[in-house]
C-alpha cells in the first residue's frame, strides 16, 4: 500500500482513530462511543488509508498488557473492531451497526514499547453487512494476530 492515498480516505481514518477526546460530530459518535475506545486508540498514528484499506502504526503502551505483561488479548479484539470500522469508513462507508463476528487467531506477543503495524483491508461490502481482515505486526514482519471480522453496517432493515 502507497503511504498516502486518498486524503479525504486518510483523513476520514485520522478523524476516527487518533481523535482521543470525547466525539463531538454525530459521525465520530457513531463509530466511537466513549472512554474505553479513547483509552485503547491513545496514541495510534494512521500511516496510510486507500478506499477499504488501513494501515496503523501503534507502540503497545502498559496500559494494554495483561498480568503476563504483554499485549492483552481484548485490547487486541479492540483494536480490530476499531481498526476494521475505519477502513469501513475509508470505502464511504456508514458504520452505525455493531459486530456480528470476530475469529482471531493470537499468533504471537507483542510486549510494551513495542512499535506494531495495524492493516485492515475490507474483502466484501454489502448493503448490510461488511467483511475486513486485520492483521497486527511486529516491525520485523512476525504476525502478532490475524482476525476475521464482520460488522453490520445498518444499510438495511431486514437484520
């Protein structure tokens, strides 16, 4: 992915990831909700967004570990939920829904400090319900997590 593409798709992703105060536009609120999301987001950077494609860079803060002092696995979960939402919104995109389904798959630790990349890319938006992949990286290429994640995107009634 091109470091860069489309601003309004970059900016849109910047908007929603690394904006850490309370949402104050009906269409931050609509994808954030509050203190736990801002806590999890504080200081994730967007590198690059395309339409349905993001990538994150973040350094795992001490916040986010568990008792074994790596990266907890919920704030992993979190991540992707939030992560995948914004590449959602780099495709034009409204995101009110919830997740229907997430499948991850915990590869490896990433411990505090630790720089880690964040891609989402979206395999498949329907009028209803969309599809996106997440994968969290350590600097030298090892995989962290992959998830697979589907959220409803309230285009529809019929759900």
């Amino acid at each position: 992915m091109a470091d860069g593409g489309d601003t309004s798709s970059l900016e849109a992703a910047r908007r929603l990831l690394e904006e850490v105060a309370p949402p104050t536009s009906p269409e931050l609120t609509e994808a954030r909700d509050g203190f736990y999301d801002a806590f999890v987001l504080r200081g994730i950077r967007v590198h690059a967004a395309q339409p349905g494609t993001l990538l994150c860079h973040l350094t795992v803060p001490s916040r986010l570990l568990n008792s074994g002092g790596f990266l907890h696995g919920g704030a992993t979960a979190s991540l992707v939920d939030l992560v995948a939402t914004a590449a959602f919104r780099t495709a034009g995109l409204r995101t009110r829904g919830e997740p229907l389904e997430m499948n991850i798959s915990y590869l490896d630790a990433a411990f505090a400090d630790e720089e880690i990349d964040i891609e989402a890319k979206v395999l498949r938006a329907g009028k209803a319900v969309g599809v996106a992949v997440v994968e969290l990286k350590k600097k030298s290429g090892k995989i962290i997590a992959q998830a697979r994640y589907s959220k409803y995107l309230g285009a529809s009634s019929k759900l």
